[in-house]
C-alpha cells in the first residue's frame, strides 16, 4: 500500500512484525483488539508524508507477529518488553518515541509510560481513559461486573473458547 514497507523483527524472543513507512522521529502506533498494524494505514502515510518515521507493529499474538501457545506469555510485562525492545530497535540513538494508542493498544500505551516513561517522548491515546488499578478488584472482574458476561474482554477470559476463537480471528485477518 503506497510505499508502506513490511519487516519482521526479532524482539523479546518472539518475531514482531511491523509496517512503516517515512523517515524522522519515530511514531510508534499500537492497534486495539482484534485489529492490526492495518488499522493505522491512513496515519502512516500522511505521517510519514510530514517527516516522521510512522510505524505500526502487530502485537504480540496478532496478524504476522508470533503468538506463543501459552496463556502465560501475554501478560502487559511480556508486551510492554516486546515494546521497549522494539523502541531500541527503531531509535537507538534516542531511545524514546511518540506513541499512539487505541483500544488495547491505547491500555499497553498507559503501560509503558508508567513501566518505562523513558521510552515515550509523548502519548495519544483514544478511546481508552487512563484507569487506576486497585488491587482489591482484579480488572475482568470489574469489566465484568460493568458490561456483562458477553463483554469481549470477559468472553475471551475462557481459556478454551480464547484459543478456538482467537484462532479463528487469526484466520480471518
């Protein structure tokens, strides 16, 4: 699609595959669920068309990236890791990066400025508001309690409906 260039890199100890396009300061978009680098194809170009490096990777889990089979390698550590270590990657002189977040990229974005504020020159974030955690309430419970059962961050909790369904979604981006 109009010059965006496609690569896979090794991050984490996973492959992370990302589009980008430009040159410059690097923005770094992270898509929402169950989206991918796709979502962000318009902000690439006219991004990338004002001096910016624009760069959308697919996440852990998503579209080309690798997608460990365990449950355990998807906690907000082993993605806000594949994160830093893709920053590194893209500006290893500076090391720091605008970031932009939607949906579940828009929640590891608030992550990773609060893990690792060293890496982010600064944050846009749509349709997810910054949340404080509590550690009474564990965060599925509170979707739970908020939207229901049939909410898709709670639906997708259940491990063997997840990996059916999730593969499903994979095969169908």
């Amino acid at each position: 699609m109009e010059g965006i260039k496609h690569q896979m890199v090794k991050v984490n100890g996973i492959n992370i595959h990302i589009a980008e396009k430009g040159e410059g300061p690097v923005i770094l978009f992270l898509h929402g669920f169950p989206e991918l680098w796709y979502s962000w194809r318009h902000q690439i170009l006219a991004l990338s068309s004002m001096g910016y490096r624009a760069v959308a990777p697919d996440l852990r889990g998503y579209g080309d990236s690798d997608a460990p089979d365990s449950v355990e390698s998807y906690t907000c550590f082993h993605i806000i890791g594949d994160l830093v270590e893709l920053i590194d990657v893209l500006d290893p002189d500076v090391g720091k990066v605008f970031v932009v977040g939607h949906d579940w990229g828009a929640y590891m974005a608030w992550l990773l400025c609060l893990f690792r504020p060293d890496k982010v020159k600064a944050l846009v974030n749509l349709s997810v508001p910054f949340l404080r955690s509590h550690r009474e309430i564990k965060p599925v419970d509170f979707w739970r309690s908020y939207y229901g059962a049939d909410h898709y961050i709670s639906r997708f909790q259940k491990v063997n409906l997840q990996r059916l369904e999730w593969r499903e979604l994979r095969r169908n981006f």
